[in-house]
C-alpha cells in the first residue's frame, strides 16, 4: 500500500533509524527484570534518550526506573509511553519453537515490553526529528513507564502531575494482529491482607494458638462464595504471598494473601474492594487474628477517544500491514505447531475476525468497529486515558494464536517478524502525533471527545494518596 498523504516525512524519519532501535530492544530482552526492577532496561532508555538529544528527567514519581524524554518547545504537548518489565518464571531461548530455559525459573520478555518500549521510543524521537525538521511549535516526551506487570506505575505517574499539561497520549502493545485498541480493559486493584494471630506449639498448646493461615483459608472461602454474587464482569484473584512459615507444628502467627480486584468500572471496582475488605475482617473475627488491608497498585478501565482511534485506524491503513515475508511466516507456522487449535481459532474471535486456516502471521488491519468478546485483563495505561486523551493500537509481531505471557511469546521476540511490528508501531504513532501536532482541528476534537466524556464520569485515581510505589512487590 503506499503512502498517499504529506506525513509520509514523519515514516521515512522512522525508518531512518529503526535499526538502532531493534538493536535496543534486543538488549532489553537479554535483561528480561521484573515490576520495578528494571534497572538496566530503564538505562539502556535512558541513554538513547540522551544520544537522541532528548531533556531526561530520572527516577520522576518517587520510582527509580520511571523516567521521561522531552523535546520540542512551546505548542501541544504528545506523550509517547513505553514500557519495558519482563515477567517472572519464563526464560526462554529465542527462535527456538520448544521450551527451552536459558536460566531455570529466570524472567522473560513474555508480554514483548521489550518491543512496546522500542518502538515508543523510536516514535518519540521521529516526531522530534520531525518537529526540528518543520521548525513546528510543539513538544513531544517518551515516558518510560515500568512495572506495567501489576506494578501500576502510570497511574503513580499520574499522581504526581507528569500528564497535567500533556494533550495527547499515544500507546501500543505487541500482538498477532493489527489495529487499533478497543477500550475494554478491566479496572482493577492489588489488596495485599496481613493476618496476625499467636505462635504456639501445634500438639502440646493448640488452644493459646490463634492461626494467621486458618484466617487466610476462610478468607478465600468466603471470596470464593461471593464470587456468585458479583456482576459478571469482575474477576478476584489471590495469591498467598506469606502462609505462615513451614512448620506444621507451629500455629502460624502471620500470613499474608494478596487479591487482586477487577471490575468493568472504578465504581463496581471499589464496591468489591469493600466487599472482600468485609471478608477479611469476617475471617480474622471468626480465628480471634487481626487483618491490615494495604493498597499495592491499581488501575483504571480504558477510556477510548473516537477522534484519535479514527486518526490511528487511517494511519495503519495508510501503511499497510507488517509486510511478512516467507520466511517469517515459515518460522511463525513452527510455533503454531505448539499451541492448541482452540489457542488459534479463540485469537481470531478476540478481534472479530473470522478464523482463516493456515495463517500463522496476519498482515492485515482489523477493522475499526469489530464486536469483540470483553477482554478481561486490565493496563495501567487505562488511568492516564482518564486524565489524558488517549490512543492504543495493536500490531502484530508474533504468530497467530501466541498466549500472553507464554515462553512462545519470548521466543519470538528478537525475530524479524517482531522487529517489522516495531516498526509499524513507531510509525502509526508517530504519524498519529504529526497528525495531532499539524491539524488543529484534530486535537479539537479528540480534547471535546475527552470533555464530554468526563462531564458525565468523575474520576478518583485508584491509586489514592496514601499508597507508595510498592518498589519491592517483585522481591516477595
Ligand atoms: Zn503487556
């Protein structure tokens, strides 16, 4: 498909320089670090931030691997975010279509942030090439966002005022398929609860025991009986984080579990919160312990914006799909070899798409208006769309049918499959901000879009002002 309209400047400045930025990719997935540990990840941003001549601010909202680029002066301002957290439990060798552990029970780039952050990046750094090369009043910035994995780092970020005075936010994650985003992501919230009880010895001295663990079951039960009673929509999941030691002859003095809360709204959200609040204070009565409820992270649905999706949707369009070759898809077709057929026909469903036999990489650009299933995850991305006019796309980097968060998913990802998914991701992004930047009446619309919606929906940040970053929540 070729380009027909005047931000084609904008793709060529991208594809200017996208080999270094497949190259930074490349080393993030050789550094896969978890929620808030990203150190090297952060650093390898940071430093290409600062060869592209970008203004760097480290370690904003109180978060050492949280960082921002900025360049440009005066005008609208675009945000370009990224991410770059790994997930745990998932090392894998690339380009090879069997499980094969490079470090047993090490991280791995599961969730392809290690592209997502890439191609932001390279986004950010065409528009600013763009906005130097037009001589255009206006600014762009690359947030480097980590611990997307739980660790609700933007909704941090928008706590502390980082979007205030940003126009536009534009965002991407790595797929099978390309378009762009529906916003149907789930609000959701962490709630880590701490029982204490009374150590005592199991056999000689069980009554002046009061178990920590015992609360933590009838905890779980009494959620697991409301799970009946709530809308449709929600999920509560728990991890036991703490049970109490290993020690079957001690009653357990302390023991923590931690649940983690969604719902379609921030509303239905918060009344389930209190509801499973309820539950733990119902479990501590009943085992004589006490219960802390602590807040870790929280994240709010997604809120489209119907002028920006449109102005995305014509962009990749306008570009036409990854451009796979034969043999990316004759690499792609050995993955699929791997997963269930129910994995491949489920992913088409997902976007509305029929199911199309034989393909193991879609290069195609889904509709804009597809009825999908509800997707049933949650992105802290969703925060920022409540304070910021915001659009996503997806793009296709990876074999049709790819898990989330599979060892298949990080052993795809320095192919070059991944790498021309990058690419087309920096480019509808950054050419949805030329747009922004170049078309007054664009960024009207997206910001009356945005305003209306929010006359009839207030909104609190579920990340309230008493919690902390939970810097550590990957140390447990
Ligand atoms: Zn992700």
């Amino acid at each position: 498909m070729t380009d027909q309209q005047n931000t084609a400047e904008i793709w060529r400045l991208a594809d200017a320089k996208s080999p270094a930025f497949f190259e930074l990719s490349d080393r993030v997935w050789a550094v896969p670090e978890l929620n808030y540990q990203e150190e090297r990840s952060a650093a390898e941003h940071a430093a290409m931030l600062e060869k592209e001549g970008f203004r760097v601010e480290k370690g904003v909202a109180g978060i050492p691997t949280a960082l921002i680029g900025e360049s440009g002066e005066d005008g609208p301002v675009i945000a370009i975010l990224g991410e770059y957290d790994a997930l745990p439990g998932l090392s894998q060798e690339a380009g090879v279509a069997e499980q094969r552990p490079i470090m047993l029970g090490g991280n791995g780039h599961g969730c392809g942030h290690n592209m997502l952050g890439s191609a932001s990046l390279l986004a950010a750094t065409a528009v600013k090439d763009w906005l130097a090369a037009k001589g255009i009043k206006g600014r762009v910035r690359y947030y480097g966002c980590p611990a997307e994995e739980g660790g609700s780092s933007k909704g941090f970020m928008v706590r502390s005022g980082l979007f205030d005075d940003v126009d536009v936010a534009i965002c991407w994650h790595p797929s099978s398929f390309t378009g762009v985003s529906k916003a149907i992501s789930l609000a959701c919230v962490e709630v880590e609860f701490t029982f204490r009880g009374r150590a005592s010895h199991a056999a000689a001295s069980p009554h002046l025991g009061r178990s920590a663990l015992d609360a933590v079951e009838l905890m779980n039960i009494g959620v697991n009986y409301m799970r009946e009673h709530m809308p449709s929509d929600a999920r509560v999941h728990y991890a036991i984080i703490d049970a109490g030691g290993i020690a079957p002859n001690v009653v357990q003095a302390q023991a923590t579990v931690r649940h983690l809360i969604r719902a379609r709204t921030l509303s239905e959200m918060w009344d389930l919160v209190r509801r499973v609040k309820a539950i733990a204070d119902g479990a501590a009565l009943m085992t004589e312990t006490s219960v802390v409820a602590q807040q870790l992270s929280g994240d709010a649905n997604l809120v489209g914006n119907r002028p920006l999706e449109e102005a995305m949707h014509a962009n990749l369009i306008r570009l036409g799909g990854p451009g796979f070759d034969a043999a990316d898809r004759a690499f792609a077709a050995e993955f699929q070899k791997t997963f269930s057929k129910e994995d491949i026909r489920a992913s088409y469903g997902r976007f509305g798409l029929s199911v199309r036999e034989g393909e193991s990489l879609s290069d195609d650009i889904y509709p804009l208006d597809y009825v999908a299933a509800l997707s049933v995850g949650s992105t802290d991305v969703g925060t920022v769309s409540w304070v910021v006019p915001t659009v996503q796309c997806r793009v296709a980097c990876y074999a049709v049918g790819t898990p989330g968060h599979s060892w298949q998913l990080v052993a795809q990802g320095l192919a070059p499959a991944a790498h021309k998914g990058l690419s087309l991701a920096a480019k509808a992004m950054a050419g949805v901000a030329v747009d922004v930047l170049s078309q007054p009446a664009l960024l009207k619309a997206a910001k009356a879009d945005f305003a209306a919606f929010r006359a009839e929906n207030p909104f609190q940040n579920p990340i309230t002002d008493d919690i902390e970053p939970p810097l550590d929540m990957a140390a447990h």
